[in-house]
C-alpha cells in the first residue's frame, strides 16, 4: 500500500510469510513461479506490499464458487 507521498510499503519475505501465515519457502516458490516479484540488495530482499496484496486477492478469487 502506498502512502501520500508515492512511496511504496517494502516488506521482507519474513514479514510476507508472517502475515499470510504461510512458510518463506513458499514466498520463494511464489517468486519462482513469477507470481511475486523481489527487489534485491545484497543479500536484502523486499517485495511490494501492495503486490502481496494484489496475489492474495487473486488466489482468494480464485478459491470463490
């Protein structure tokens, strides 16, 4: 989710899993899969919160009758 001033919310993939209640193994597979993209420096990766979003909501869709 961005805020006012354009900038975009930046969350590792600890924090992805966290949230999503999910292992990081399978954020890793995510990216693999090209479902999730990551930003890397170094050895920091970060991915878009709103990306996460947008692919939750998607799977879930996905889930609906």
């Amino acid at each position: 989710m961005g805020n006012s001033s354009g900038t975009q919310v930046m969350i590792t993939r600890q924090e992805v899993a966290k949230n999503l209640g999910i292992s990081t193994r399978t954020v890793r597979r995510w990216e693999q899969k090209g479902w999730l993209s990551s930003f890397k420096i170094g050895n920091i990766v970060r991915y878009r919160k709103t990306e996460v979003d947008k692919l939750v909501e998607s799977l879930m869709a996905d889930l609906r009758p």
